[in-house]
C-alpha cells in the first residue's frame, strides 16, 4: 500500500497526460478539463476520504461533511476502493451534501429543486463531451490510487 505523499506525487506527475490524451478529441479545453479532474479526484475526492488521510485533510474546515462518510464506511471497503463504485459513492454522497446545502442556502422565492435540476440538466447535456472527460478523469485518478495499493 502506498503512502499518501506517493499517491499525491503520482496524481500530480500524470494528470497533464491523462488531459494530453483528451486533445484530440477536445481541444486544450477538453485537456483542461481532464487533467483538473484527475487531480482533483487523486487529491480531495480520493478513496482514503474513508480515514484520516492527507485527502481528507485537503477539505480544511469542510472535512467535518466528510466524518459521516469515514464512519459509515470501513477503510478500503466495496464502497471506497472498488473501481467505478467508489467513485460513484463519492460523488453521490459529495452530491447530497450540495443539495442540502443549496437547499438551506437558497433563500425564499427562488427556484425550486425542478427547476434548479432541471437548468443543470440542460447545461451539462449540452457539454456532455467535456462532462466525461471530467468523469474520466475522476475515475482514473481512483484507478491510479488502487494499483498503487495493489487493489484490482
């Protein structure tokens, strides 16, 4: 199993090719995009959120959303470390977490839920190239963590 400091080193080293590889399909825009998620799911959204890592850390004052996540969930279980669910959990769980507090935030008269799903619907439908590379590079950022761990 790796340290912290190399899943860190090896998330920064590959980033920009993982976002090379995205060029030409999608322009600098499309690498921009890639690269930025795959170091963003290697060093804030990364599958040792399930302990107290350099990952959770990262989050400053806002780790204190993720202690539900750490303690419902032991350390390199089916939900953290598998490929694909794992990312997908995070994300869920980071999705829920937004939802509420857009909903508490959201002051009266504004647009409700519908609509506000909705308007990023349409917003990410029509970007949904750049919208997969995104998620690409989430999950190969998780996939990147788990070989250094020896997982899959």
């Amino acid at each position: 199993m790796a340290s912290g400091r190399s899943h860190d080193r090896a998330t920064g080293l590959l980033a920009l090719p993982f976002g090379l590889l995205w060029w030409p399909l999608l322009g600098p825009i499309g690498t921009v995009v890639a690269a930025a998620a795959f170091l963003f799911g290697g060093l804030w959204l990364s599958p040792d959120l399930d302990t107290r890592s350099r990952a959770t850390r990262r989050w400053g004052p806002l780790r204190l959303f993720w202690w539900p996540y750490r303690h419902w969930l032991p350390h390199r279980s089916l939900f953290s470390h598998c490929p694909g669910l794992g990312t997908a959990g995070r994300l869920a769980y980071l999705g829920v977490l937004v939802m509420i507090g857009s909903l508490l935030l959201m002051p009266y008269g504004s647009p409700g839920p519908d609509q506000l799903m909705n308007t990023l619907q349409q917003h990410w439908l029509s970007r949904r190239p750049l919208v997969v590379a995104a998620l690409a590079g989430l999950e190969m950022s998780s996939w990147l963590h788990l070989l250094q761990d020896g997982d899959p």
